[in-house]
C-alpha cells in the first residue's frame, strides 16, 4: 500500500508513548498513516481542518487519541463520514475512566468506535482490518498475524505443560492449583 489511508490524530505530544505500541504494528505489518497533534479544546480550528479534509485527501479511517475530558475523538467524528476509532488514555486522577466515557458515550448519529483504555495497537488493527475490505494486501497481513497469534498460544500452552509436567501439577485450568 503506497498511499496514506489511516490518519492518527492525538490530543498532545505527551500521547505519544501510548501511540507508540499501535504505531509499531503499522510499521511492522507496512500499512502508512499520518500522524498529527491537535485538540478539540486547545485548537478546535485545526481539529475540525483536520476532519474535514481528511476524506479528500485519501483518508480511509481516522484513529484519534485522548485523555482526560476526551472530546477529540466526537468532534473529529461530528465533521466527517469517515469511521473514526477513539482510544481512550490514561490519565493520573481516573485511571482514563473519563476519558473512555467522554468517547465512548457518544449521542445517536455520531459514532466513535471505542477501545479499550490505552488500546493503541488494537485501534490499529481495528484500523486496518476496516481497510483489508478493500486492500487484499492487508487482509492478507491481519490473516498472518492471526496465525502468528495461534502459533504463540500453543507455544505458550507446550510450555506450561513441559513446565507442570516436571513439577508434577497437572496443568489445566483449576484442576492444577495446588490444594491447601
Ligand atoms: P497535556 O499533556 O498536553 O497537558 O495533555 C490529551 O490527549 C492529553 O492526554 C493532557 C491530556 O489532555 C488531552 N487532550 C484532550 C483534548 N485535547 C487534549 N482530551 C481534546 O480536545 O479532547
């Protein structure tokens, strides 16, 4: 995929080592996005710019991310058609509760599609599994990291077991904690 089609908008600088995590599957898997720091609150102007344009200029999906009082993500979505996916983040006096209502908690007719509370790379495979209905490249990619997923569940279950074998337990579910 040549073309930016995700655009990745966070509501300050001090996101970005949350956005990091999502940011590195993009790279891995080679899916481009553009990435740009505005606020609904501290430059609503430019938010909106943002939105607006985004379609015209190729954006197949825009992924916003916020903390605190997380108005960015609903205002990005009130002024475009696009799916725009909210990540609620983190913040020191709620524990991002605040912010995962203020975008989940969307009015009827301006959808946000929400994840979890610092969620960046589940945003991002959400992201790209919307664009892998057109693009047979990433669908392709989502499907090898299903794969690789299964593979290192059934690793980690070997493991376990190798693991339980040597100290006796017998490794599955409840019936392998050790009885008081
Ligand atoms: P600073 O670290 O810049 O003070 O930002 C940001 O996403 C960040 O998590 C603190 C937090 O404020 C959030 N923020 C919003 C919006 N703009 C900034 N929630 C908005 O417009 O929704």
């Amino acid at each position: 995929m040549a073309k930016t089609k995700i655009l990745i908008i966070l509501g300050s600088d001090s996101d970005l080592p949350i956005m990091e995590d999502g940011l590195n599957f993009l790279k891995a898997i080679g899916v481009p996005f553009s990435l740009d720091i505005s606020s609904a609150h501290r430059h609503p102007e430019k938010t909106v710019a943002l939105a607006q344009k985004a379609r015209e200029q190729g954006i197949e999906v825009i992924v916003a991310a916020a903390g605190l009082a997380a108005h960015l993500p609903g205002v990005v979505a009130s002024h475009t058609t696009l799916p725009v996916i909210g990540i609620p983040l983190k913040g020191d006096a709620l524990n991002g509760l605040d912010s995962l209502l203020s975008i989940v908690q969307m009015p009827k007719g301006v959808p946000v599609a929400t994840v979890g509370v610092n969620s960046s790379r589940n945003a991002c495979i959400l992201a790209c599994e919307i664009l892998s209905i057109k693009y047979a490249e990433v669908r392709k990619k989502l499907e090898q990291l299903k794969e690789s997923m299964k593979k290192e569940v059934e690793e980690k279950s070997k493991q376990v077991l190798r693991n339980t074998v040597k100290t006796g337990a017998r490794g599955k579910g409840q019936g392998s904690r050790k009885k008081e």
